[in-house]
C-alpha cells in the first residue's frame, strides 16, 4: 500500500509538472477551456495531497507501532535484566547458605568426634576403675573362708554385678543327703538368678553318685574332653570364664569338665561334699 501511495504521488508530482509545462508553451486559446485546465490542475493537486497525507498517517501509525515495539523492547529487557540480578542474588544466596550448612556440619562433626574421643576416655576409665575395684572385691572374698562353704551375704551384691554382665543358662545340682552341699548350691541359685541367669526347671536338682564321688564343685560345659593331664584354659570373657574367676575368688575347690553332649551355652554346677 505505501508503495502505491508513493507512485501515485510521483504521478501527481509529474502530471502537475507536465500540465503546467504545457500550459506554459501552448496556452489554451479559448478562454472557455480555462475552467476544465483548473478543475484537472485542482483534481489532480487534491488527489496528491490525500495520497500524501494518506501516507504521512500510515507513515505515523508505522512509528508509533515501532516506538511502542521500541517500547515492549525496553521493558522486556528491563525484565529480564531485573530477573538475571534476582537469579545471581538467589545464587550467591544459595552458595551462602551452602557454605553455612558446610561449616555448620564441619562444626558438628568436629564436635561429635571431640565427644566420642571424651566418652571414649571416660569409659576406659570407668571399666579400668571397674576391673580394679572387681579385683579388690574378689581379693576381699578371696579372704573369706568359712568353714561350711557359702557365698557371704556382704559380697553377693558385687556378685550379683559381675554376673550381670554375662548372663548365661545354667543347671545346678547338689549331691543327695548333703546339708552342706544343697545349702551351697542354694546360695549359687540366689546369686545368679538374681543376676538375671537362666536356671534349668528353676529349682536345684539332686543327683545321686555311683563309685568313687567327687569333691568340691565339678563344672561341666560343652567342649572336647581332655586328655589325661592336659591342662585347660577357658576364656575369661565368655560366662564360664565369669564362673572360674568366682569360684577362685570364693577359693572353692572345683574341677572343669568338657563334654561334647552339653547343649551350647549350658553351664552345670555339680555341688558334691566339701573336701575334707
């Protein structure tokens, strides 16, 4: 449209040009044609003159368009200039926060290692301070000896502790038409079921010997037998350990016995008469 515009105007331009050219050379002769050269000269003038105004308005309209085009531009590029600095601000926010929570667990980690290290030496300290003041404890029932064999009753709370620690199942028998051997049997029974040991039918049980009898408390566990006058250890931390270490410390005359049809686990205390 606005190059059909321009070309009309050109041709307005051109034909005004051309029509005063001729009128210039050739003046019309009869004054009667004067009226038809003016009404073309004006026509044709009014014809360039909407053509040129027509255009200057699309001309016009054109450049608002543009200047509002120009306008979205801006402000779209404001925007996302304005989105991109809340973007970086939200990142550097981010990496802050990161770096906080980093420092906040670096923090915490020195801190629980610096606890585990403080505990850790406290516990050292508190089963050290435990194992001595066992040791004593023993010592002291170690000098206790009384003529009938019992567990005196000033040292069955610290028993009672020591067995706690390694509770076990346990079968205890005492010899038949002993007075002496039931009642040490029964004192075995406080102190262990008190200290949270499975007892076999829950009672003390009475065996009968055939032959030569044993002496002392005979204890049988589970294991291999011996070969005559082999020596055996037993491992101080599992119950039977806990068991030996006792009766040394109560200085009762026992002997060990490994038997392969004890079930895993089991302890039996065999109480025969006091040796004489």
């Amino acid at each position: 449209m606005d190059l059909l515009l321009t070309l009309v105007i050109c041709f307005t331009q051109f034909a005004l040009g051309f029509m005063g050219v001729h009128l210039a050379l050739r003046p019309p002769k009869n004054p009667a044609n004067h009226k038809y050269w003016i009404a073309a000269f004006v026509l044709i003038g009014l014809t360039g003159i909407g053509a040129t105004g027509w255009l200057a308005k699309r001309a016009g309209e054109a450049q608002e368009k543009s200047t509002a085009a120009v306008y979205q531009s801006v402000d779209a590029a404001t925007k996302a200039n304005t989105a991109a600095t809340k973007a970086n601000n939200s990142v550097h926010d981010a990496q802050k926060d990161v770096q906080a929570a980093r420092n906040e667990a670096n923090a915490t980690k020195k801190e629980l290692s610096q606890l585990i290290n403080r505990r850790s030496k406290e516990t050292s300290t508190a089963i050290f301070n435990l194992s001595t003041a066992t040791e004593s404890s023993f010592k002291a029932i170690g000098t206790l000896t009384p003529p009938p064999r019992r567990i005196p009753q000033a040292n069955r709370a610290e028993l009672i502790s020591f067995f706690s620690k390694k509770p076990s199942t346990v079968r205890i028998e005492a010899i038949a038409n002993d007075v002496e051997a039931y009642r040490f049997a029964q004192d075995w029974y406080e102190v262990l079921h008190a200290s949270g040991w499975t007892i076999i039918e829950n009672r003390i049980g009475i065996f009968m010997s055939g032959g030569q009898p044993l002496q002392g408390v005979n204890i049988k566990f589970r294991g291999e037998p011996m070969a005559p006058n082999q020596v055996g250890n037993v491992p101080s931390a599992d119950p039977i350990g806990y068991i030996v270490r006792a009766m040394d410390a109560l200085k009762v005359v026992f002997t060990g016995e490994r038997l392969p049809e004890i079930a895993e686990g089991l302890i039996v205390l065999d109480v025969y008469s006091e040796p004489k």
